[in-house]
C-alpha cells in the first residue's frame, strides 16, 4: 500500500470511488448505494480486503493471474525496465529490446505456423486488429468483398465496437448500435442448453460446427473473411465443446478457404493445461489472439499472432498497415511478458495443470456434480463451471432449469463472497479460472468452500 493511501479508511475509500469511478459492466446507481469492496492485498492465490479478510481467488483476477501474485520476478522486471527505459513506441521504424526479444520468445512457446506478433495492449485492440488484419488480407489477394466474420451468440471477444461486435452477447449488442456491419454470428455449442433429446455430445459437437456451414453457404462462400471462436467460451459461462466440434469447424473452414481465428486471450499460455487451447483441442488458427495470461495481468499487453498465410501477404504485398497503438510493444509490458512466460516455463506451470492439478479439478467437480441444486459440471485444464439448476434430469427426464429472473446465480454469488470465495455466476452457471499455481490443497480448499455456497443457496430457493 502506498504511503499517501495508508491514513485512508474503507469508506474515504468507497466515497471517491462512488464520487468519481464508474467501473466496467456496473449499475453505477446501485454500487454507488452499495459501496465497491476495496482490494488491498494480493499473495499466491489469495487476496486481502480493507477490513482484513482473506479471500480465495478462484478467478485469477479476471482470467489472468496465472502466476499468483506477488510473483518478484515479474515485479523486479518492471522495476529494471522503468529504469532503463519506461517507454518508447515501435512507430517510426523503431523498436526496443524487450519487444524484439518478447516476439522471439512468442514464435517458440507457440504453435509453429505462427513467426510473427502484433502487438495491442489488450485483448479488445487484438480482436480490433484481427478485424483490420483479415479485411486487408483479402484485399491483398484481390477479394475485398469477402469482408463478413463469422462469430457466436454467447461469446465474449472484448469491449470495443470491434470487439463487442464479434462477441455475441445480446445484452452487449442492445446498447451502441452493435454488432457493426459485416459480422454475423451462429448458435454456440452449448450441449446442456441445445442438445436434442438422447443426442450425444459428439454427435452434438458435429451438428454444432454444422451451423458454421449452414451460415458460410447462406451468405456465399465467396463473401466469408473468417471464423472466430475461443476455444473454450470463457465469460459465457466455461462453455466446453465437445470433442468433435473444432476438428469439425477446422474442416469447414478449409474447405470454403475462410481464415480460422482463435481468440485465446482467456485460453492461453496454461490455462486448459496446453500452451494454447487451440493445442488442447486439435485445430490449426490462422491467427491467435492473446493478452491476460500473457502478462498474468501485471500490466496490460494483448496482440495477435499471425500465421504465415496472413504474414507472408502483408509484408511481401501489403506495403504500409495503417493501424497500431501507443502501447503496441511497451516495453515495460513486454519485459513483464518476458518473465512471465520464462516463470511459466521455468516452474513447469503447464505440465502442472495438464498433469497434475486440471485433473485433480476434474476429479473434484465431479463430486459436485452430485449436489441437488447441480444439473452439470464441466472442466477444461483450470476452467470449471457448475450449472445450478432446479431440479436434476432424472429417469430419462431433462434438468429444469430455474427461472432467470430469479437470479439464483447471483444469490449463489453473493454467499461466494460473503464466505471468501470469488466464484463468478454467469446467469445460473457458476464458474472458476483459478491461478495455475493453485496446489491441490488448495482446490480442496476452493471446493469445500463452493460447496458451502451451494448448501447456502440451495436453501435459500426452497423460500423462493
């Protein structure tokens, strides 16, 4: 804590941020009225409130601590480049030693079709550029009509016009005119909400990716820029396709010539217990973007890697790209970057999730699975999601759902936080991201208290 917030209480605190901050995605009314919970602290997987409660984060901050905190070599990294160099921007045919080596280092860790980086400063401007990057790929190759992207309903790809755009939440789209024109969207694969009766889900999983081809044809082939999915769909609620899906999707997308983006802002560096969920599930992008995990969200840094069907046309015919950012290769978040991924590497943090703790999670949620308020579970490396529903399927019958405007996500949600535990509801599904440093003592202790949280909830809806 700095020096100037140490005579600060809790409620000078809550008054200047009521006063003064309107938070992301917030009611400003209703937390005004409320008063924001101060964060103080951070430690390994733990954080410490203004009052001094501990709390388990079982979302890595927001998808991206994948290293804990409090990690010195990610600090010490920071402090030795803002003294070197805090800044300089890789616009006038320049560049800095942490950007240049953090592009190196980027083309080892990922999949090998991919020798190149564009930098942002966030997932937001990766998908943004993604947009600018395949528009202008198809004008290279004399196809400028072929400009609309497909994207899906429930997927999240960012905040931007751009980014709020490919993603598919209507709630989203209601407010600012979106999506923009030329991005259109298909049904997710969300086999506990659309599968048919007795239907399995691989034989889902291929009536799912179907949809992809239904839409390619509708509009034209010769129209279609690209597809864009995440691998797993993270902020709509840990949505994991089954196994057939993206071999599928990666079919379809070669047979029309579309270009396949996977968005692993959420997905990467660890998270699904591979480098790179694309990895985890068997299909080769064209273009990937990244930001969160990359960083572990020290400081903002996001960018795309492009594959060398894209590269190999911007630099041999493309001449000058018109876009980038101020902080497109910050060299304060690249030399972050730098350790980061050398932690990652140094401590095993991805055989320990493909090995180790992701199927130990695994383990563990199907235990819960058995709760009455429980209709499914579903992991994937860290990710896990439990859907609460009102009654679970039985001889033969499908789970019923509660009503939504009932809220039970979010009444489970509040006892998460009233017995520290950040869990995040997603409509009636409740979802973790835990740091990938996570011991299984401690998703032992992540589980029990989910579970008390389900207890608490459970008999909350017996008064609804």
């Amino acid at each position: 804590m700095s020096q100037q917030s140490t005579n600060q209480s809790t409620k000078d605190w809550q008054a200047a941020d009521a006063a003064h901050f309107l938070h992301p995605f917030t009611d400003f009314k209703a937390l005004a009225a409320k008063g924001s919970r101060i964060v103080t602290h951070g430690d390994n997987i733990y954080l410490r409130d203004s009052e001094g409660n501990r709390i388990l984060d079982a979302m890595s901050g927001l998808w991206c601590v994948n290293v804990g905190y409090g990690r010195k070599e990610l600090i010490e990294a920071a402090t030795a480049q803002m003294t070197q160099l805090a800044f300089y921007n890789s616009f006038f045919q320049t560049t800095t030693p942490p950007a240049a080596e953090l592009a190196k280092l980027l083309a080892e860790v990922t999949p090998p079709q991919f020798r190149h980086v564009f930098f942002s400063g966030s997932g937001s401007e990766g998908n943004d550029t993604v947009v600018r990057m395949v528009r202008r790929y198809w004008d290279l190759q004399g196809q400028p009509q072929r400009d609309v992207i497909i994207s899906r309903q429930n997927a999240y790809h960012g905040s931007t016009m751009a980014g709020a755009s490919l993603g598919g939440m209507s709630g989203m789209h209601a407010q600012g005119g979106l999506p923009i024109p030329g991005i259109v969207h298909i049904e997710q694969p969300f086999w506990f909400k659309l599968h048919r009766p007795g239907e399995s889900r691989d034989a889902f999983g291929l009536r799912a990716a179907g949809w992809l081809e239904t839409k390619i044809l509708e509009l034209g082939a010769s129209k279609v820029a690209a597809f864009i999915g995440e691998p797993v769909q993270g902020a709509g609620g840990v949505i994991v396709p089954p196994a057939t899906y993206w071999p599928e999707i990666q079919r379809i997308c070669d047979k029309y010539g579309v270009l396949l983006v996977s968005d692993e802002v959420i997905c990467g560096f660890g998270r699904t217990g591979r480098w790179f969920g694309c990895e985890t599930f068997g299909y080769k992008p064209d273009l990937m973007t990244f930001a969160k995990g990359v960083t572990s969200g020290y400081v903002p840094l996001g960018g795309v890697m492009v594959g060398e069907r894209v590269a190999k046309a911007l630099i041999e015919q493309g001449g000058e790209f018109e876009h980038g950012y101020t902080y497109s290769g910050h060299p304060v978040a690249c030399a972050v970057a730098l350790a980061n991924i050398r932690v990652l590497q140094k401590d095993k943090l991805v055989e320990h999730v493909h090995d180790d703790v992701g199927p130990y999670l695994a383990q563990c949620f199907a235990e819960i699975a058995e709760h009455p308020l429980v209709g499914e579970v579903q992991t994937c490396g860290l990710m896990g999601a439990v859907q609460l529903v009102k009654h679970k399927a039985k001889d033969g019958k499908p789970a019923v759902p509660f009503n939504e405007a009932l809220g039970v996500g979010m009444i489970c949600r509040g006892h998460c936080f009233g017995n520290g535990l950040i869990m995040r509801a997603v409509g009636d599904r409740m979802i973790v991201a835990p740091p990938l440093v996570i011991t299984r003592a401690q998703i032992d202790e992540m589980v029990a208290l989910i579970i008390r949280c389900l207890d608490l909830t459970l008999a909350d809806t017996a008064k609804l």
